[in-house]
C-alpha cells in the first residue's frame, strides 16, 4: 500500500510542470507538498511545520488562513463569484478601488484592475504607448528599462526585462528596449554615491538625446527583487523621476514586490514622495489570497483616452477575470487588517529588530552583503570576501542553503548566490529569531562546511 504522500509525489512527476524549474533537478528529490498553513507556518502532507521565510514568493501579508480573510471569501461567495467588468461593475470592484486611490501615492485616480503582476505590467505598457499615441506623439514607443529588471513573464514584461538567464533566450521575439544602469551599490567600484550618479547621468544622456522616442521609464522602486533584493542608494528614485517629468516621459512604478507595506511604507515610492504616472500592484494585495493586480493611473492618462468612440482613443485591453469579485473582496478585508492592526508600523519595528539580529552575520566569512528594505532580505554569499568573488554559478550555493533551511523547517527559494528572506509581515519578534538561526545555521552549514 502506497502511502498518500507516495501516490500524490508519483502524480506530481507524472502531470505537474512546475514555473522556472527544471525539472530534472526537480525530479530527482522527494517533492515538498503541502497540506495546509496556519499564521506563518505551512505544513506538508506528512505534517511538518515550516515557517514561511519568503511568504509563499513574497505575497504573505497576514498570515495562512486568517480568519478576516477567509470569511471576506465566503461572505463574498454567497453572493456571486464572477461578474466581468466588461459592461458591468460589482461592489467588491468599485469598493477596493476607491480604496486604492485613497492609499496609492497622490496623483493615482484610477484603477484597472488585471489578474498578475506581469499582466498588470502589459497594461501599464500597452497604457503609457497609447496614451502618447492618442495624443498624436507617435514617435514615442519605446521603453527604459533597469539593468537586471524584473516585471514578470509575459512577452511585453520580458521584453523590460533584463535578466539575461532568465530573458536572453526570447530576445528574438521581444520588443527592444533602452537599458540603464541599476546602482548595484556593492559591486559598484565607488560604492552607492558612485553607483546612483552612474545611473542618472546614464538617464539624463538618454533622455536629452531621445526622449522624443521614449514612452516611460519602468522601474521597480527602491528595491530591485529578482536579480536579489538590491536596494537603491537614497534619493535615486525621486531624481530619476524629477528627471522623467522634466522630459516629458512617463514613470511606471512597478510596485509588485515593494506594495502593501513590504519596504515599511504602504509603497515604496512613498519613502521619497514619488508620485508615478502607473502604477503596478498586485501580490500582498488581497494579503497573498487571490490572484488579483491593477495598475493605477493618473487622471492626465485616464483623460488622454476619454474621448468620443469614433476617435478610436479606447483602451483595447481586458481580461475575463478582471475586477473578480472574490479577488477584491479579500483585498478590501485585508487593507482592513492593515489598518486595524497597524500593519506599516510593525513592519518598522520588525525590520530594525531583523537588522539587528542579522548585524553578526556580516562577520562570517562568506557573507558579503547583507541588504534591506523593511521586511525585505538579501543576504549575498561570496566565495572571497575581500576581493568580492561570487561563487561560481554551477556551485548553486543559494539552492543548497534554501534546502539546508527546509531541512531545518523553514522555505525559501534563492536568486542565485543571495539567500531571500521575506517574512510575513505579520511575524512575530519571536517567529523572526527562530527563522533567523535557520538561516545563520544554513549558510554556516553550506559555506562553511560545519553545524553551528
Ligand atoms: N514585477 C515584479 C517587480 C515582480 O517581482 C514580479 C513577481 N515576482 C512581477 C512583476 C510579476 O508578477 P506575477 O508573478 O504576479 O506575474
């Protein structure tokens, strides 16, 4: 007799295909699958706990079945599952963008909403060429991008994406881009002055020399998540953005990863007062539950398309599952818990008692940088601390630590050599120390070879 674990791992290799994985690698060990979560821990089939040390791919805002939310879905049930925005609203829908625009950096009015973060970027794209088009700039088509971006996988959001294992390979097929500089601070000769200077000079020679080619610039403010939580130096952000409003080119924030209180700010371009022309967001934005996103505009876009129908102004685009009401229903409990539990000031409070707990780690001798942003983690392992020297791609030295961490009962997943971690942001002082050694004691168990 099979046990259940048995017979779901056999189905697992035999019909699941799982995202950016190869599965070979994959096949090759006992699959993780899990049952069920409760607050910041999730539990496999064969009942060990883990703590969720990236929250489910950074979207865990309160927890695993909370209460508030789990009876947003069933209130909301009750009443209708579905009802398209094509020709209709719903009250859930009209409710949490009324909601947003009250919460999103000033300027944001209006709300459309779409089902992933990479489907939320299409639009923001699709918006910001458009919007120049209708207004009869039709020189202005292209894009700025950041070195080593990140906007999600569909072919508008690779084609800004600057990742080269993750992109080189549909370049073919991608719309080009221009590339700027992202300010990588520690592998910047001249540090974060340096770095930030590199990338300003580097937009501003773009700008005075093309803006009239140029629709927006899409950036992930302050802290670029994929290619390993690097953190911008401060100021950069607003400067890059005064820099885009003096030479009429729309900035798109992409606030997929930094929304909804992860930096320690409702949005991270709230921590320089940026004000963007989109705006991205989806993630932690019905708390991790369902799969809703929206990209928010100002109300000089919006107006851009408003027109009589045969000026042919509209903005083509829609998605069955646009404005779910389920969807946004749960987001609607979930900004409610925010502010009832006071989510942003705890986030603060967390993330000095992390940065405090982590400050030994900077003293072993493959740990080379330790970056931050509120509740957002990169911890990066180099095989030469003096002369910075990453350890070689094929080691897989992230991986390794992240399955010594599960081993010890905590997941994450890396991006290359950085070990991620992105609590919940609901962790207690407590859940957060004991996540803390599981990941002290892997990297010490991984580079350098023995237990702590
Ligand atoms: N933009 C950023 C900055 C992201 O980090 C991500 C996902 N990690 C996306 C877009 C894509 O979001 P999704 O996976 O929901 O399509």
């Amino acid at each position: 007799m099979s046990t259940q674990y048995e017979r779901l791992a056999a189905m697992n290799t035999s019909h699941l295909w799982h995202p950016f994985t190869q599965m070979k690698d994959y096949n090759n060990a006992a699959p993780l699958i899990i049952e069920r979560g409760e607050g910041i821990l999730l539990y496999d089939v064969q009942g060990k706990a883990y703590y969720d040390g990236f929250s489910s791919v950074w979207l865990n805002v309160h927890g695993h079945n909370v209460p508030e939310l789990n009876q947003a879905i069933v209130d909301q049930l009750g009443r209708v599952a579905h009802s398209t925005l094509l020709g209709m609203a719903n009250i859930p829908a009209i409710e949490l963008a009324e909601k947003l625009v009250e919460i999103a950096p000033q300027g944001l009015a209006k709300v459309f909403y779409s089902d992933s973060g990479a489907t939320g970027v299409e639009i923001a794209l699709k918006m910001a060429f458009q919007y120049w088009h209708n207004q009869g700039a039709k020189k202005k088509t292209t894009f700025i991008t950041m070195n080593q971006a990140y906007h999600g996988d569909t072919i508008g959001a690779v084609s800004v994406g600057a990742i080269p294992l993750y992109h080189d390979v549909f370049r073919p097929m991608l719309f080009p881009s221009h590339t700027i500089p992202y300010p990588y601070a520690y592998r910047h000769e001249g540090g974060a002055l340096a770095a930030k200077e590199a990338t300003l000079t580097a937009l501003r020679n773009l700008l005075e020399a093309r803006a009239d080619e140029i629709a927006a610039l899409i950036v992930e403010p302050i802290v670029q998540g994929a290619s390993g939580i690097i953190v911008m130096p401060q100021g950069c952000l607003s400067e890059m953005a005064a820099l885009c409003r003096e030479h009429d080119v729309l900035l798109i924030a992409d606030e997929v990863a930094t929304g909804f209180g992860r930096t320690g700010a409702m949005f991270a371009c709230d921590l320089e007062d940026v004000s963007p022309d989109l705006m991205v967001i989806g993630k932690g934005l019905t708390g991790g539950y369902l799969p809703v996103a929206a990209t928010l505009a100002t109300n000089a876009v919006y107006e851009a398309f408003y027109a009589d129908y045969h000026e042919q102004k509209t903005f083509f685009h829609g998605h069955s599952y646009t404005g779910n009401p389920l969807g946004c229903a749960v987001a609607l409990a979930s900004l409610k818990l925010f502010d009832e539990r006071n989510i942003l000031e705890g986030v603060k409070r967390k993330a000095s008692y992390v940065e405090n707990k982590l400050a030994a780690l900077k003293e072993r001798p493959h740990v080379g940088d330790i970056r931050q942003q509120g509740l957002m983690f990169g911890i990066e392992l180099v095989r030469d601390k003096a002369t910075r020297e990453p350890y070689d791609w094929a080691e897989r030295i992230g991986v390794r630590t992240s399955l010594r961490a599960r081993e010890l009962g905590m997941l994450t997943r890396p991006l290359g050599n950085v070990i991620v971690f992105i609590p919940p942001l609901v962790s207690t002082e407590a859940e957060l120390e004991a996540m803390i050694h599981i990941l002290r004691d892997s990297i010490i168990h991984v580079t350098e070879g023995r237990d702590s």
